[in-house]
C-alpha cells in the first residue's frame, strides 16, 4: 500500500507563522502546520500550527528584534527540533518575512535541515514595503543571499507588488491585503493536489515540478466573477499592477497554471486559460496544468500561476516540452485515452504544440 503523502505549512518569524496559521485554517485544519518564532506570546496567539519555540535563553521569549544572526544562531542550537518536526514530510513549504531577525534568521536553518532529510521545499519569502525603510529593506536582500541555494524552489513576493492595486490602503489595510494573497495562493496549492478537478497533479507531479524548477519562480495570481470573469481575470493575470505576469513572462522556461473555480467551471474555462496563458509565454513553453474544483468558490475563477526561469526536465530541452510534460496530469478518476501514442485527454493544441494567439 502506498504511504499518504504528508505536506506540511512551515512559518518562520511572526508573519511566517501568521501566514502558516492562516493557510492550515483554510484547509479546514486538515493540512499539517508548524509555526517557529522567538517571540513566544506572537506563538500563542496562533490557533492551528504546532508550535516550535526557540532562542529562549537569548531573547526571553520576546522576539528578536531584527537580530538574524542571533536568530540565526538559536536556530542552529536548536537545529535537531526544526530537524524532528519535518519528520515524515512529503513536501514543505516554508513561508517567512525577511525584513525582521527570527524569519531571516532561522529559514536557512531550516531548509538546511530539510536537505539532510531530502524533503522538498517550496519557499515564499517576503521582501518588505519600500516605506519599511531602507534598512529593512538593505537587511531582506542580504537575508535573501544567505538563503544561496537553499530550498528546491523559491518564490519571491514583493510586499509593494502584492498591494500595488491599492495605493490609498493604510499600512494595516496593505498587510492584511499582501498577507491575504499569499494565504489564497498557498491554499490553493494545497487544494490542487487534495481537491479533485477535471485535470489533477498529484503529490508525486508536484515535487517532480519542482526539482525540474529548481530556482527562482514568479508568482502571478487574478480573482474574477460574475459573467465576464474568464476575460477579466486572464486581463488580470497579464496586466494588473504588481502580480501582473506581462513583465516577467519573457524569462519563463515552464509555468504551472492552476485553475480554481466552484461546481459551475466550465471545462470550456479551463481550455481557453491553458490556451491564454501559453499565448502569454514565450513560444512552446511548457505549462503544466491542474485544475481544482471547490464548492466554496461557486461562481468565481482563480488563476494561480507560477513561471520557472530554470527548468531541467528530460524533454522540456528540445523546446516543445509542453507535450510531454502535460501528458502527466490527468482526468480524475479516469484513465488517459491513449491513441498513437497521444494523449487525447490532453487539448490538440498542447499535444501539436500549437501557437495559440490570443485576441
Ligand atoms: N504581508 C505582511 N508582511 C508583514 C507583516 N508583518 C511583517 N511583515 C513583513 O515581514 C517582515 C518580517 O517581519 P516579522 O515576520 O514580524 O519579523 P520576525 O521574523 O518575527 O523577526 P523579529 O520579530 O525581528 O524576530 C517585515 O519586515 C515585513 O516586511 C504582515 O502582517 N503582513
Ligand atoms: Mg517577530
């Protein structure tokens, strides 16, 4: 019998562990969590993660106010903790702010740890708010170096790119709203792999994605309802300020659509996103796609998409990758209807590596 697969949210520093919580809340708890920090009340005020409180001895239990290196240095000291609580995991994902010490600080502990225990990791990083000042700012690309290669793929957010739509917010409004996109983003890559939709990607697709997409990846995601939202949300994805992908896409080697809609999305829907997506990309990039279907999302569609600028797949070199690597999603609950060799369940225009413009 095969193992069940285990993910797992890890939050590093305050808004790690804030994002953490929140992401295990909205699996309804039924995703794994676990929450390190140095400050130990920002710990108890977490409802769903396990908690892994360290550096008591240095910070008394109060944080370490922007100190990475002593942070640093607790987290090594307590390394077999962070070592144990990644027991078991079938992929992580690791989430922290890099602007203050304990988040800076302890993720390089961390995904240390879960390179000695081969677990994969997908790691999302905060860069702070331009108006956090320049120290912050200088202390997150120092934190971002040190990281070197660590971690099987990297996603960096930019605080101002993910509220760049809301330039009047207050500074409570912007976090929220930047903490917010990277929940939803982080919950629907859990629900891909456990919600069933018309095309799945199973845990085994997702760690091999992400070793092939080994490196830096951006992030592009757009929210749209109502009868026009195929339009708007595929005008989103290319144009809105900030998680826009029209600047980024030029660079992209393969890219992973995921597709979020309730029991209304329309297999149609899905057909023309792959098929507007691949027309954003450069010619024959491969994109991989999977699909959720939740009843919680009845009338809204959420594309979530993530564009690797390496990728090291056998078969994604020869440039028309899309084939082969699409060819590994699947129906739900349905076998692949193979003829001559082709996968039929998969659109024409992935299988004939067309070029798709869009209007
Ligand atoms: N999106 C978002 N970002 C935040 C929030 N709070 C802090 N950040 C960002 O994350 C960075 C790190 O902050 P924290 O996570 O609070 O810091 P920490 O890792 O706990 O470090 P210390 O408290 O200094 O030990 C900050 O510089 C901000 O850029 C929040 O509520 N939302
Ligand atoms: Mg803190």
């Amino acid at each position: 019998m095969e193992a069940t697969p285990v993910y797992r949210v890890f939050g590093v520093g305050g808004v790690g562990c804030r994002i953490a919580d929140a992401v295990v809340e909205r699996t309804g708890g039924r995703l794994a969590g676990v929450a390190a920090d140095t400050d130990f009340a920002a710990l108890d005020a977490l409802a769903y993660c396990r908690r892994l409180a360290f550096g008591r001895k240095r910070f008394g239990g109060l944080g370490s106010a922007g100190d990475v290196s002593a942070a640093r240095m607790s987290a090594e000291e307590e390394r077999a903790s962070f070592s144990r609580e990644l027991e078991g995991t079938s992929v992580a994902v690791a989430v922290a702010g890099l602007g203050g010490g304990t988040g800076a600080g302890a993720l390089p502990v961390l995904l240390k740890a879960a390179e000695e225990r081969g677990v994969p990791v997908l790691v999302v990083v905060l860069s702070p708010f331009a108006m956090q000042g320049a120290d912050r700012v200088r202390a997150a690309s120092t934190a971002l170096r040190s990281l070197g290669d660590l971690g099987t793929a990297r996603v960096l957010l930019s605080c101002d790119d993910l509220v760049a739509g809301a330039p009047g917010a207050s500074l409570q409004e912007a976090l929220d709203r930047a903490t917010e996109v990277v929940v939803a983003a982080l919950s629907l890559l859990w629900k891909m792999s456990e919600l069933r939709g018309y095309v799945n990607l199973g845990p085994a697709d997702v760690v091999q994605i992400l070793r092939a997409g080994r490196g830096a990846v951006d992030f592009g995601r757009a929210v749209a309802s109502g009868p026009r939202r195929f339009s708007e949300a595929t005008d989103a994805l290319w144009n809105q300020p900030g998680l826009g992908l029209a600047s980024k896409a030029s660079g992209a080697k393969a890219a992973l659509l995921c597709v979020l809609g309730g029991p209304d999305l329309r297999l149609q829907e899905v057909g023309d996103a792959v098929t507007a997506v691949s027309a954003m990309l450069p010619f024959g990039t491969p994109v991989r796609l999977s699909t959720v279907v939740d009843p919680a999302a009845a009338g809204r569609l959420e594309l979530v998409v993530l564009l690797f600028r390496r990728w090291a797949e056998p078969g994604a070199e020869d440039g028309g990758g899309a084939a082969a690597s699409a060819a590994s999603a699947r129906f739900a609950d349905t076998a692949a209807t193979i003829e001559d060799g082709e996968d039929l369940d998969q659109p024409t225009f992935i299988r004939r590596r067309l070029h798709v413009e869009s209007d």
